[in-house]
C-alpha cells in the first residue's frame, strides 16, 4: 500500500511538474515572438500599406490589446486546440498543419522502429562480446556517425543513390504537404535512412555502456560463475536492469528527432513541420511558429515524463538484484 501510495504521489508530482514546464513554454513563447522586430501587420501588408490598412490589421490580430490580454487569449485558445489563423494562408493554424504533422511524425516513428531494435541488438551483443571485432567496427562507425552533421550525412547519401553511382533513389521528395508519405514510399527511404543511422549511433553507445554496467554487477557476475549460458544471463539478467536507461535516452531520441527533423526536411524538400515552420518563420506568420513551437516542446516534455512514469514502474528497487 505504502509503495502504491508513494508511487501515486510521485505520479501527481511528476504529471504538475511537466504541466507547469508546458505553460512556462507557451509564456516563453509568447514573449519571445511579441519581442521579434518590426511591425507585424506591416510586414504582412507589405512596404505600400497606407496607417489604416495597418490599423484594421492590429485590430483584427488582436495587436491593439495589451500584452497580458493577448497571452491569455492566445493561451485560452491553445487550451481549445484554437491557435488562431494562419497569418499568410489564413487559414486555421491545426488545420495547415496538421497533414505536415502526420508526414513528420510518420518519418520519425518509422525511423524508430529500425532505430530501437538495432540499437538494442548491437548495444547487447557488443557489450557482452566487449573488444571483440564487431564492437570494434560498430564503435567506429558510430564515431563517425556522431562526428557528422545530419546534412552532410544526408548529402552523403544523396550522391550515392541518387545521382549517377546508383540512382535509385529521388533526391528531392515531390511530395505536397497535404499529401500522405506512403503514397511515395521512396520519399521516405532517405530521410529515415539519415535519421536511422544518427540515432542508432547514439542510442547504440549508450544501451552498450549499460549493458556493460550491469555485466560488472555483482549478480551478474555471481550469474555468470554459476554457468549460466550467455544467452540467459543476457535476456534474464543484463538486458532487463538495462532497459530504464534505455527507455529514458528512446524518450530523448525521439524527442530530439521531431524537433531537429527541420534539417533533413528541407534538405529532402519533405514536407514536415520543419519545412513548415522555416516557411512561417520567414513570412513573419507569428500564429504558426507558435504552434510549431509549442508542439515541439510539447513532444519533449511528454516523452520525457512518459518515460519517467514507465521506468518508475518497471523498475521498482532492488529488483532482480542479488537474485
């Protein structure tokens, strides 16, 4: 009961510690956009926009108001999933967004799920055939891997298989962004080949330092002595004390990808929310980068505390040890 209670709680804390993080977000974002240079409503209307055009334009963004009124409008909105017009398209913000959002996120998760398991299955075996051939190959190539930008990595492929090497592959995607990424499935190859490879580099080194922290533990070593096979002592002892740290830097990794995406997005012309939000960003459209923004933000905070609340449950203390 104590140990339910205690999690329960912790639970509670956890959840208004991250509802607090997202609502400093949206005020930092607020601020920030408000604080950016020049006129708003000017630099929509253009350099020929006469006082009143400008002065109609304030009023109906609500510029005219004060800063406090502003926020709590814009926040009441967000809270309603109403974050206001497009400034350029006007059209709703979600709506503009919301087939760029399902290219992004089906780019990432399909990017994980090649991501996870080979960076469990190399983080394993290597930490427990440590220094042999293959650790040795996995651990330079990781290196590079970690030592080069997304875009150079992504350039990189793009000359093998897209030009006159190979040429199998579209260097540019051709998909718009109200259309569906499996209507061309060679659009997504690259992209998720870039991101694939980046994020198996780290995630790999990192499930391999903890597979090789729990293979120096005491029980594992008392395990191993006891003639356990490789095999058992890795999937009944290794491999389950390594899964909470795994499982936060997963959070972080895909965290990380929807919000550095933005890169292989323009590079591919794939039309994700970083695509999107470098277009809002150079068209002064203030209501789409604050929902991008704020999106991104948001995709941090709940992984992260859903990772948190995941790895609280599956490991409670002194599980598996000296067993």
């Amino acid at each position: 009961m104590t140990t339910w209670r205690s999690k329960t709680e912790w639970l509670l804390g956890r959840l208004a510690a991250g509802f607090l993080t997202i609502f400093l977000v949206t005020l930092l974002i607020f601020v920030a956009t408000r604080a950016l240079p020049g006129d708003i409503a000017r630099i929509i209307l253009g350099r020929e926009a006469t006082a009143d055009q400008i002065t109609v334009l304030n009023r109906q963004l609500g510029l005219d108001r004060s800063l406090a009124t502003q926020y709590l409008d814009w926040l009441g909105g967000a809270l309603r999933g109403d974050f206001g017009l497009s400034s350029i398209s006007h059209m709703p913000v979600v709506d503009l967004f919301l087939p760029r959002m399902l290219n992004t996120f089906t780019l990432v998760i399909v990017s994980m799920a090649l991501t996870v398991p080979l960076s469990i299955l190399g983080g394993v075996l290597t930490a427990y055939w440590r220094d042999g051939w293959l650790d040795r190959l996995l651990l330079g190539i990781s290196a590079g891997l970690n030592a080069l930008p997304d875009f150079i990595v992504g350039m990189l492929l793009v000359i093998v298989f897209s030009t006159n090497v190979f040429h199998v592959l579209p260097a540019v995607s051709m998909l718009t962004p109200g259309e569906m990424p499996w209507r061309q499935p060679l659009a997504l190859v690259l992209p998720v080949t870039v991101l694939t490879l980046l994020n198996t580099a780290y995630l790999y080194r990192l499930i391999r330092a903890c597979v090789i922290e729990v293979l120096g533990s005491e029980y594992v070593q008392m395990a191993i002595l006891k003639g356990l096979s490789a095999r058992r002592v890795l999937l009944r002892h290794a491999l389950p004390n390594a899964v909470p740290p795994a499982i936060q830097a997963m959070a972080n990794v895909f965290a990380f990808s929807v919000g550095s995406v933005v890169v292989l997005e323009y590079l591919f012309g794939f039309p994700g929310i970083g695509t999107g939000l470098t277009e809002a960003v150079a068209n002064r459209d203030v209501p789409a980068v604050q929902f991008v923004v704020l999106l991104i933000a948001c995709v941090f905070v709940l992984s992260n505390m859903t990772a948190d609340i995941v790895t609280a449950w599956i490991s409670p203390p002194s599980k598996g040890r000296g067993r």
